[in-house]
C-alpha cells in the first residue's frame, strides 16, 4: 500500500502554505481569500527517509455561499478515502469552531489514523490555545506553524510511523507528461474526467473554476503517462485578480515540464489569438502538439465542415503546419480515447531515434537530386547527417559552408524528415555545421 496523506480542514486554516512546505515547491495557490482550492492536488514529499504523497484539499464546509461547496466536499471526500493518514488541519487563532467538530464526526467514520495539526501556533502562548481542540476527541493535538515550519518535526516523526512502507522517492520519474492546455471554459477538465472515468476535477460554466495543475495517472495499452488539467490561459489584460494571475503561472509550467500538449479548442468560437499564442510557446521549447477540436456536437455539418474547419486552423497557426487535428466532444465521449491515443503517438515521435546510417540513405540522395542553390558564385555540399541527444528531434547537416543555407532549403530539408520519418506533432530542429 502506498504511503498517501490527505489534508483537510476547513477553509483558510492553511493547508496549501502546508502542502508546499511538505513538497517544498511553491505548487499549490496561497491566498488569504477563503476557497482557492477547489480540486485535489499532489504532491511527493519525503521526511526521515520515508517518501509519501501529499493531497491538498478545498475547504470542507456547509450552508456557505460558495457554488462549489458541494463538490469540494465531495473531492475531498475522495481525498480522505484514497489516503492511508489525514491531517487535519485547525486553526489556533479562530479556535474550535462548529465546522470543525461537524468535520471531526466525519472523519471518524474514515478508520483512518488521524493528526490533529492545529496550525497558526506562531508563539508559545498559541501553542497554549491549541489545547483546546482536545475536546474533537481525535488524539493528540500537534501546534504547528506552516508558514515558518514550528512544530512540523513532531508532527512529521509521528505521522510516518504509520506508513507500511519506505515508498517511492519519485514515483513520476520517467513518465510521460501530457498537459491539457487552452483558454476559459473550453471543456479541459471534462475532458480529463472523460478519460478518468471519475470527477477528478470540478467542471461548471464559469471560467476559471480550474486554479492549480493538476496532474492525474492514466494507463494506456499498459503504458502509464501523467495527465495534467491547467487552469485557462486567457490575455494578460483580461486576468484581474491575483488568484487567476497565478493559476495561469501553474499553467505556463505545466507547459514547460510536459512532454506533449492538447491544445484544446471550443468548435464554436474557433482557434484566436491565446491558442496561437500558446502553441507558438510550445513549439519554441520543443514540445510534442495536437490540437483537439471540443464540443464538435454542436457544430452543424456537412461533408466539407472538418476540412474547412482544418484549412483555417493551419492559415492562422502557418508556418506551423505539423500538428494534428481531432475533432472530439468531450461532454459526449465522441472520440476522446482517438486524442489521447494521438497523444502518445505524438510522444512516441518526440522520442523517436533514427539511425546515421538510415538517415543518409534517405535524404542524401534528395540531396542530390535538389542541391542547395549556389551563393556568391560557391556550390554549397551536405555531406552527412546525424540526429544528435535533444530535448525533441535535431539533426545536424555537416557541409562546407553552413552559413549560406537559405531558411527555404532549410523548409525542405525538415520537409524531407518529416515525409520519410513521421514526425506529425513535433517540432524539428535543423543545425548545419561545417565539416
């Protein structure tokens, strides 16, 4: 059994500053504004030589006036169900509250080993006041502070004698990532909950109700990738608060550390300006691509809808023209499993190592059937081609005079790669050295 702890409490009592001290990454959003978590969220963190994972949870509470309040609880439900120790968090400055004796009923009914970390205990007299919150009943009580790490060691030591395990120190090493990316409202995390075949993430027409990456296992053909759901990226000058200012950071790095990205896109509103703009940051850093056409149900069709609806995606994206287009519906199921299949073809393409010497079998002879054009009177000779260690596929052409190859014998060459070797989904990096 692994090693997983849950954090809960209620609102604004400091799980996420806890979780990122635990993680020691600045992963989940902080604000002092109740209700910023919304999903479940990992994270890996080790203590003593014992690894375990970590879940961040929303705010348990009742009767509120937030919308999300019952699919909060119900998340972190989930949450406490799938660990094998919760913390559960208190507040010492509030005090016991009445949602904290409701959730302490609630946790008890779990079975599972339960720390009382009554948190905000900056000074000895806090500490005092945490005694407290011995009438929940539920064992010793632990003053902590997250923001300065007082009182965690105690904590800590306790908790991971109750793990049955070492655990894994990096249980995502090796595994490919794929990031759900896009603006607003476009249907990412129906999508991730499609596929899950569970409510991993809360899904509403607002926009925004996304904040943190979350990343999510998935298994197919018995080959296990990290799923990411991103909060909606959308124009600088439309992001107003700091909470989305954030949640658009978490979604950038998710970008960075993905190996592919959906790129997903509402069929009703087409492909603007955030997709292009997204897709021309991933293709700087190398990442694997495809776009996914959502919400394809409501669109009226006829036999020529897809191929327009292609031709004008690609006018817009030029000259990026290697990525491939599914058209899916989330909501409907209609050919989501196709996305996710892409997804690892993309990536299996991204990986892909051609050998030297087939390399030059192939493309020399095009080569030579369409040399280089002359510049300043010198005939221009590639004598020989190598795909050297990279991030995404680079091939270096060694030849006599590097600096006078055209940018348009450059598109030919990458054209050449991509018709013999299959590189749909991923961008091509083109070095020409002198031999």
């Amino acid at each position: 059994m692994a090693n997983i702890v849950a954090i809960v409490g209620r609102p604004n009592v400091g799980k996420s500053t806890f979780f990122n001290r635990l993680t020691e990454k600045r992963e989940a959003i902080m604000d002092n504004m109740p209700g910023v978590t919304r999903d479940r969220h990992y994270g890996y963190a080790e203590w003593c030589g014992k690894y375990f994972t970590v879940i961040d949870t929303g705010g348990y509470v009742t009767g509120s006036e937030d919308k999300f309040e019952s699919q909060i609880r119900k998340q972190v439900k989930l949450a406490i169900d799938e660990a094998s120790a919760v913390i559960f968090m208190v507040d010492t400055k509030d005090g016991l509250t009445g949602f904290d004796k409701e959730f302490a009923n609630v946790l008890r009914t779990s079975k599972k080993p339960i720390f009382v970390a009554a948190n905000k205990s900056d000074t000895p007299e806090k500490s005092m006041m945490a005694a407290e919150f011995y009438e929940l009943s539920l064992g010793e009580i632990y003053p902590i502070s997250a923001e300065n790490g007082g009182g965690t060691g105690e904590l800590l030591d306790e908790l991971i004698k109750t793990f049955p395990t070492d655990g894994v120190e990096d249980p995502d090493a090796g595994i490919p990532k794929i990031a759900i990316l896009g603006r607003p409202n476009v249907g990412k995390s129906s999508l991730l909950n499609a596929l899950l075949g569970t409510e991993r993430t809360i899904v509403t027409d607002e926009a925004g109700t996304t904040r943190d990456a979350i990343h999510s296992h998935y298994n197919l053909y018995g080959k296990n990738f990290i799923l990411i759901d991103t909060a909606g990226v959308r124009k600088k000058s439309k992001v107003k608060e700091d909470i989305e200012f954030y949640s658009v950071l978490r979604s950038l790095r998710a970008l960075e550390e993905s190996d592919v990205c959906i790129v997903v896109v509402d069929a009703e509103r087409g492909i603007e300006a955030q997709e292009v703009n997204l897709i021309n940051l991933a293709n700087r850093q190398g990442k694997g691509m495809l776009i996914m056409v959502n919400k394809w149900d409501l669109i009226p069709k006829d036999t020529k809808t897809a191929d327009k609806y292609k031709k004008e995606i690609m006018e817009k994206l030029a000259p990026i023209d290697y990525l491939p287009i599914i058209f899916a519906s989330a909501l409907e199921k209609q050919r989501i499993f196709q996305v996710v299949e892409k997804a690892v073809e993309v990536f299996n393409n991204k990986t892909k190592k051609i050998p030297t010497a087939k390399l030059n079998d192939t493309i020399l002879p095009e080569i030579e059937r369409q040399p280089p054009p002359s510049m300043k009177g010198k005939l221009i000779n590639i004598k020989y081609i190598t795909q050297v260690n990279a991030r995404f596929p680079s091939f270096v052409f060694f030849c006599n005079l590097p600096q006078y190859i055209q940018p348009s014998y450059e598109r030919f060459l990458e054209n050449k790669l991509r018709h013999y070797f299959d590189f749909e989904g991923v961008p091509l990096r083109l070095i020409f050295r002198k031999k």
